[in-house]
C-alpha cells in the first residue's frame, strides 16, 4: 500500500460492541465551558 | 463518508464512521475523491494523464481501497441509527455536577456569559449545607457510574473557598463507602489564589482551569477589577506558582479570544512562553450586539490562526517545547467510544449545574433561564423540569438535520447545545460559526497529531504483517 498510509486509530464499529460504559469526563467538565467536543475525552473503560 | 483535505504537504483521507484516518499521495487521494461516483475506466482517463501514471498504477491503488473497505477502514457504512435511537430511550443517570459556589465575581469582565457572576439573577455564596446537599443528590441520583464530576465554578469560586473546601472534605468522607470516584475541578479567575488554594487543589483537585486571555494588554481590556484595573500583573504571578508547584497534575490555562484579538494565536503564544504548557482558547459566545461578537468577516482570519497555531505547535514540538492545546488533543487509539461520540456533553441528563440556592439548570450556561429550569437539589426534578431533561435526551449528532451530512458529527457530537440555544432559539439546533470553527480545529488537530508518527502508529494489515 505504498500510496495509502493508514494510521492506527480506535474503531469505532467495534466500541460499539464494547463501550458505553459511561465512566468518562463530562466534556464541558475540563476546559471548554462553552462548546462541546469529545473526539479529545478519553476512554475510561476498565478493561 | 469520507472528508478529504489537505494540509501543508499531507493528503489526508478521514473516514467518518470507522474513525480511520489515513495519509495518501495525490494519485490516491484523486482516485479516494472519485471512487463512489466514478467507474474504473473514468478514473484511469482522468488520472492517468494527470499524473503521468499507468492503468496497473491506478489498479493497484484500486485493489488496495478495495482491500481497506473490506477492512472496514474505508467507505464505512453507518451503522450506528440504531444507536442514536436507543440513546434517546435511555434512562439517564448523573455524573457530573457543575457547583455554582458563588454567584459574584471579584472581575468585571464585561464579555461574561455570566453576567460578572450574577447568571442575569442574585448575586450569593453557596452555603456548605447547600453543597452537602448536592453532593449527595449527586450520588443519589449517579446509578452505577462509578467516576463522578464536580466542577466549582462560579462567578468565582474562590470567593467562597471555604465552603468549597468544606464540600470537598464532606465528599471525600463519603465517596469511598458510596463507591464512587469522585474528581474535583475548579475554575477561577486567579486574583484570590493563596498557598492554601494552591495546597489543597494540588492535593484535591484533579484538575485546575485558570483563567487568562494571554498577552497583558489583550487580558487586561476585559479582565478588570471593579475599578477597572487590569488584572493580569496580579494572577501571572499566582498562576505561574500555582502551576510550578501542580507538579503533573491536570491544568489549562484557559483564554477566551474575541472580536478585539482574532490574532489569538499571539496570546496563545504568549502563554506558551509564560512557560505554561497546557492551554484552551474559546471562542466568546456573547450576543450579536457586543462590540466582542465575532464577526463573519472575522472568520477567515480565524481560520488562519488555526493553521498557524498548528504549525506553531509542529515548530515548538521538533524543537522539545511544544505544549498541549485543549481543542487540538486527540487520541486516536483510546478515546471516545462511539456512545460517547453520538450522546455527546450530557447536558441535562448527566449533566446539570446547581446554584448557589439549589436550582437545577440542564449546564452552567443556561443558569438564569427560568424555561430551562428542572427543579432543585431538595426536591428533585419537576414535571416541566423532567420534559425539558426528555428534550434534552431526543438531541445528539444524529437528531439534529445540520449534523446529517457532517464528517465532523463524531468529533463534536452535535455540538453545544447552549450555543445552538442562544443562536437559534432551539437545542435541536446547530451554532453553524461554531460549527465551522470546530471542523477547522479538527482538521489542524490531527495535522498537528500527523506530523510526529511513529511506526506504531501505522496500521499494518493481517495480510501485509
């Protein structure tokens, strides 16, 4: 795959499977306060 | 779905619903770009003479798109209606308080959301038994979720320090045969920060947010005292000894930019060079008719001051002194799972911030509006105060019609529904500035993250390993 370079990522297909646990930080609850983002929360699943 | 943008000398292909990224050459990006609308013949007469290549070039880029969509990398279906669905049937349970301890405020910062503390009402401190009493409702009502929030915001926190330290006292005594976890933030102002406030919150608080907007003469337009001195030569040095003696724990100096310094990159800078190394920078969400409203000939300038924050922190990166910037974090392998990317903030149903009295708001920003009020701490929720939480669970990145077609839905989650609320009158909305500004962040984020792989930071299929 010499043209594509494909990065390591998190899939999302599977955490559907297996996430939803709910443990993680509100994200308004760090630094925003006034807008919503949650691609830079991260998981805290116990595994 | 698939967002295909360049930045600098990388093509960068994001595939929306399996979250894969990938880093192509021209001829792929042309070809990724042209193969859902596009047959093989149309495509080789195209990219053959463009690019000076051959119809085996164009077919080995084909069979390894082909072997990536089987992978489930690329052209990924959503899959995730369901999901979205059933989210709106959930039955929610806390997790996150936001405290208002204090409705009054020792600055006059004229852009507040807040209203200099006030939240458009009283100002007030918070009493402890107040704050016990939330802390427990909190628990009450939290259900399994062992990590809870508490975020002591205010008006300014630190105005009321002592009870905050007596909430937290209360909360640590309880928590363990609860079985909870519960984390403390504060957000303050700085001007009453003391080596007791920085004792206990680098002991207690697992994160601290201080507020400064960067350079002196940009902090000190609105962040004023009462008599309207500027109040950066007096949190500077706080905050550098607050931070210094945080040792590893969390923090973010946080800056809010508005329409007076679209050169926000400069503060951010500024902060940088302060020798504080985490760092937010919001935009101001103020009305249309505040002389600090960004503006929609600000926008491109904003969008500039992205790119170049991006390549701020590439340069200062390679060079050993890079910092972290709020909006531009991003782990790629173990962050949000896909839940967490279609619910998105919990604003009224996981979330709720509580006034000093004990009224109950869907989150600190929609404090004061009595249409959004969902009871108190005393009596639970009422019935208005339970249909509006209900509205509030209908809404994520699925629900809302300006999400449909966005590739960046799983990274914002639908974005923030106090500014869809304050921009169109309705949560179900979407904050298009906002939104634009967000997709922009997006992009320059991974760039940032792109620019330093290593090589486990490269997928390597079964069949190529």
């Amino acid at each position: 795959m010499s043209r594509i370079v494909t990065i390591n990522t998190r899939d999302l297909e599977k955490s559907a499977k297996e996430g939803g646990c709910g443990e993680c930080q509100t994200s308004c609850q760090s630094a925003c306060k006034t807008s919503c983002g949650v691609a830079n929360q991260a998981c805290e699943k116990e595994s | 779905m698939i967002h295909c943008y360049k930045f600098d000398d990388k093509n960068i292909v994001l595939d929306v619903y399996s979250g894969s990224i990938h880093i192509v050459d021209d001829v792929a990006f042309k070809i990724i770009q042209m193969y859902e609308d596009s047959t093989r013949e149309q495509i080789i007469d195209e990219v053959c003479p463009e690019f000076g290549v051959t119809e085996q070039d164009v077919d080995e880029c084909l069979k390894d798109i082909e072997d990536l969509k089987a992978a489930g990398k690329l052209f990924a279906p959503d899959r995730y209606e369901g999901i979205a669905y059933d989210l709106k049937k959930r039955k929610w349970t806390l997790k996150a308080l936001c405290l208002h301890v204090a409705h009054t405020c020792n600055l006059n910062c004229s852009y507040c959301f807040a209203a200099q503390g006030k939240f458009h009402g009283q100002r007030g401190l918070m009493s402890f038994e107040t704050g016990k009493r939330a802390v427990d409702f909190l628990i009450e009502n939290s259900g399994a979720h062992k990590n809870l929030d508490i975020d002591f915001f205010g008006g300014e926190p630190l105005m009321n320090w002592e009870v905050v330290k007596q909430i937290v006292e209360y909360a640590r005594g309880i928590e363990k045969d609860a079985g909870k976890n519960i984390r403390f933030t504060l957000t303050t102002n700085g001007v009453n920060i003391n080596d007791d406030v920085i004792d206990f919150c680098n002991k207690e608080m697992h994160n601290v947010v201080l507020s400064l907007d960067g350079r002196k003469e940009v902090n000190d337009h609105f962040r004023v005292d009462m008599k309207g001195n500027g109040s950066y030569d007096v949190i500077v040095p706080k905050f550098k000894k607050f931070v210094e003696k945080r040792g590893n724990k969390s923090y973010y100096m946080r800056g809010t930019y508005t329409h007076f310094n679209t050169d926000f990159v400069n503060d951010i800078k500024h902060m940088a060079d302060l020798g504080f190394k985490e760092l937010s920078m919001e935009p101001v969400v103020t009305s249309p008719d505040s002389p600090s409203f960004l503006t929609e000939e600000d926008m491109p300038v904003l969008m500039q001051q992205y790119e170049d924050l991006a390549h701020e922190m590439i340069k200062r990166n390679r060079e050993g002194n890079g910092f972290t910037f709020y909006h531009y974090m991003l782990d790629l392998t173990c962050g949000p799972c896909i839940y967490k990317r279609i619910s998105g903030c919990g604003a009224g149903t996981e979330y709720i911030a509580v006034t000093q009295w004990g009224d109950i708001y869907p989150c600190h920003q929609f404090v004061g509006d009595e249409r959004m009020k969902l009871g108190d701490i005393y009596n639970g929720f009422t019935d208005h105060g339970k249909d509006v939480s209900y509205e509030f669970a209908q809404v994520n990145c699925y629900t809302r019609e300006g999400c449909k077609d966005c590739w960046a839905k799983l990274y914002c989650s639908g974005g923030c529904a106090a500014n869809a609320y304050h921009s169109g009158g309705s949560i179900t909305d979407i904050y298009d500035y906002g939104c634009r500004l967000f997709r922009k962040r997006i992009e320059c984020a991974l760039a940032v993250r792109l620019s330093d792989l290593k090589d486990e930071d490269i997928y390597v299929s079964d069949s190529d390993a």
